[in-house]
C-alpha cells in the first residue's frame, strides 16, 4: 500500500468523523439497548462532527450524519459497543485499512439481503463503471449491465432503505461521502484502491476443471454454507463419489483447514459417496476424518481416543483460521476443554489458554413469545450465549423438524433439510446475533411464528444447570416438564472455562 493512499485516507472528511466520534466516545458513554447513541446525546455528536441535525431526534440511527460515522467507527474497531456503554479502542490498522473497514460496515448495514452484500454491489458496479469512463447520463444502463446475471443483482433492490427499485443516488452520495468519488462523480485515487482491494479478496470462479488442490485453497476461508455452493461448480459433470475420492487425496496433502473444508463438501453427499470415505481410512491425515463419518452410517472401526483428539485439533485450527481464536475457544470447549486437542498442539492450547483466561462467559435470559396466541403464550429460558443457533433450536423443541431462524434481515437454517439462500444455524452463535439485551430474532417452527428476546445477560450461577426453564405463561405447558425435555440436552456449563 502506498504512503499516498494512507493519506488520503487521512484526509478523507468520513474517515476524520469516525475518529472524532472515537474520540469523543472516549473511556465511555452510553447507549440504547439497540446499542446506538442516546437521543439525548444527538446535539453534542453533531456540534464535534460539524453536522446540522433536527430539532427531534427519535433515534440516533435515524440521523445519517451521526449513525455513519458511528457504524463506520465500529467497524473500523475505534470503538467497542457493549451492552451499556461505548469505549473508544486504539486504531490497530493503517488508516487505509481503517477507512475500507468502515467503508465496508457503513455497505453491511445499508443491505437489507440475507446475505448483507447489496449496497456493496451496487457500490462497486458504481465505481467499477466510473471508472472505465461512461458518462452520468449512461451510469445507470453500464451498472445494470455490470449487475445482470450477478448472485447479488436482487439484493440491490433492498439496499439504503429499500424504498426505491435502483438506489443510484443513495450509492453515489455514500461513495462521495468517503472519498471514492470527488465532486464531479469522478473515481479518486482512493475509490480505484478500494476497486482494488474488494477484487483481490473476491474468490475467483470455481470451474470444473480447477485442480482438486486449487479447489481446496478457494473453499479454505468461505463459510460452509459458501463454500458447498461454490463446490457444486466444481463437481458438474462429475459423479459424486469420483469427485469426493478427488477431494479426499488432495486434502491428504492440505492444510487443516483445506482438509475440513474437502471433509465438510464430502459430507454433504451423503451415502451416495461412502466407497471414498472407505478409500481415505488408507490415507494418514483424513483417516479420522474418514473413521468418524463411516461410524455415522455404522461402517468402518471407528476412531480410536488419539484420531479423536487429532480430528478435534483440525477442526479447531480450522475455526480459528477461518473465524477467530473465539471460535475454535468454543468449538474445543464443547468437546471437554483442552485435553480433547492433541498433545502436540502446544501453540494452540496456549492460544486458547490465553483466551479463555480474558474471556467472561455469559448467560442469556431468553423471553420466547409464540406470536398471533390468544391469550398469549411465552416462556423464559437461560441458555448460555455461547451455543450455536443449532444448539437453540434444540432448546426450543426443533430438533429433527424442519425450522427457520431470522436476525437483522439475516435468515438460518439447517442444512439437513437444505439451506437455499439461508445460512447454516449450526455455524453462528447466540451472542452474535443477539448482541445486547432487548434485541431479537424469528423463529419459525412447523408454521408457528416465535419471537426470541433477549431480556437479560447474566454471570452464569455454578450450582445451575442450563439450559434452563424459569417461567412460563399460564396458557403454557409447566416449567417442570420443559425442564426434564432440555435435561436431555448437553451444554458445558458456562462457569467452567
């Protein structure tokens, strides 16, 4: 990256508002339970961001001005929400990456789509036809034909607001805003940098006859979800099992987290393709792999205790690469703890030992309401916040049955029963979509609509099981019997880091 670029950066009038607002934030000020500014607080940010704002302020995210800024600040990592309060955090990055960070935040929460990406596509056809010199009056014909036959073109329609067919306007103003575009609407330095930066991370396109091996290294760091999409290109044309068999001797010879990915693709077919799962217990390194999912369709040995905890340190190595050392904290900590890695894995148990020596765990109050009931039906329940949304739809009586979760526009499903456009409820966890107490999410279950509030965050008490029933509505089916029905699920106690 270039010096000239961190400066423009530096300079740009959006990346200066975001830092004021950081500064401004300070050791701490606080927030709503949506985890924005007090309205209250509305006339001192406008004064330190120089910006005109209303007389009424409902709510700090109605105020472009302040909630950009403050979505772009957040993003950026300048400051951390918490559940009373904002603190200001030291940038860690150069300011360059800084300004992309909260440009990119600033896009996520202007799309309304499932999959959070149609402000940014409409965005990058923007300055992607800009670029290669139309004039404004044939933007809109050289965006749509940028956008015609794109995973994202319907996703435009839902972005900034989702009151107009083609937002254009509202995606020129935001490249104008940061700097992308300069007053007459043309690309700047800084907007061909962003061009360039959002194509280097763009996953090429999966072919046919991509290499095993390349394959492996395109699906490593995409969600699983992404990743079985991006797969079913690769094995057009193929027969299921002779493409697996492909899979499965590459990741022989991958990285872990390449060789979960083959194993996470492979599993996806089923049956239809165990003759290679009987081919890989030769292989060293996917033979686990291989012995834990034949047990699955009761073939094969089974893992021995030393294939076991190998099969747990890839998938560990896997999660943190791919999401954090968060998640591979939690993804070993559902397993029993450290002693369930190998031995050998030194690096990461101290890693983890480390996390989990500043990490507090926490416990949700849950209120779920059945909506349309009269009289109306609900119950409390304390969960841990660290389980997946699979691990909740237990709790809620979804195991086996078919059910659809939906946060902030975002839809999740199980992948048994197929996904579509929805992402797996098995690969996000409780705190991060239900971020602060009185956010919540949907749930749908066999054609009965819940709402699922999260009412309170609480320090787990050592001498309670979870999950656990509290109280239920008069019309509902008693705490006790809820109670033996959420025994039966498995949750390592939150007090027991």
């Amino acid at each position: 990256m270039s010096t000239g670029i961190s400066t423009l950066a530096s300079q740009c009038r959006a990346l200066s508002r975001t830092r004021a607002l950081a500064s401004w934030v300070g050791d701490g000020r606080p927030v709503t339970p949506k985890g924005v500014l007090r309205p209250a607080d509305v006339p001192s940010v406008a004064g330190v961001l120089g910006v005109e704002v209303g007389e009424k302020v409902r709510s700090a995210a109605d105020v472009v001005t302040i909630h950009r800024p403050w979505v772009a600040a957040e993003g950026a990592g300048l400051i951390e929400v918490g559940v009373e309060e904002a603190v200001a955090r030291p940038a860690h990055d150069d300011p360059a990456q800084l300004w992309l960070k909260g440009l990119d935040a600033v896009l996520r929460a202007e799309s309304a789509d499932p999959r959070r990406r149609g402000a940014f596509a409409l965005c990058r056809a923007v300055l992607t036809a800009l670029a290669n010199g139309p004039l404004l009056d044939d933007l809109v014909f050289s965006v749509h034909r940028l956008l015609k036959g794109s995973e994202d073109a319907h996703a435009v329609a839902a972005s900034f607001g989702g009151t107009q067919p083609f937002p254009l306007d509202a995606a020129l103003d935001v490249l104008t805003e940061f700097g992308a575009l300069d007053g007459d609407r043309k690309v700047t330095p800084l907007g061909q940098w962003a061009l360039d930066e959002w194509a280097a991370r763009e996953p090429r396109p999966v072919t046919p006859d991509l290499p095993a091996g390349h394959l492996l290294n395109r699906l490593a760091p995409l969600p699983a979800d992404e990743a079985w999409h991006q797969a079913l290109r690769w094995f057009e044309g193929r027969r299921p099992v002779d493409g697996a068999a492909q899979l499965l001797h590459a990741a022989e010879f991958a990285s872990p987290v390449e060789r979960v990915a083959a194993v996470e693709v492979t599993a996806g077919f089923g049956d239809e393709v165990l003759p290679a799962w009987h081919s890989a217990l030769s292989y060293r390194n996917v033979r686990p792999h291989a012995a834990a999912m034949l047990a699955m369709f009761d073939e094969g040995p089974g893992l021995t205790g030393a294939e076991r905890r190998r099969m747990v340190t890839e998938y560990a190595l896997s999660a943190r690469e791919r999401s954090g050392v968060e998640e591979a904290y939690h993804y070993v900590r559902d397993r029993g703890g450290l002693d369930a890695l190998e031995p050998e894995a030194t690096a990461l148990r101290r890693e983890l030992a480390a996390f989990a020596a500043s990490v507090r765990l926490s416990v949700y109050q849950l209120k779920i309401t059945v909506t349309g009931r009269k009289p109306p039906r609900w119950w409390r329940l304390l969960i841990p916040a660290s389980v997946t949304l699979g691990v909740l739809a237990e709790a809620l009586d979804a195991a086996g049955e078919e059910h659809l979760f939906e946060a902030d526009g975002v839809r999740y499903a199980d992948p048994f029963f197929g996904l579509g456009e929805d992402r797996d409820s098995h690969d996000v966890r409780l705190s991060h979509v239900l971020v602060r107490p009185g956010t919540s999410l949907q749930f749908v279950l066999g054609g009965a609509e819940h709402v699922v509030t999260c009412e309170k965050i609480l320090d787990p008490d050592p001498n309670a099981d979870y999950p656990r029933c509290t109280s239920v509505s008069k019309s509902g089916e008693s705490v006790s019997s809820r109670n033996r029905r959420l025994a039966a699920i498995r949750i390592p106690h939150p007090a027991q880091p």
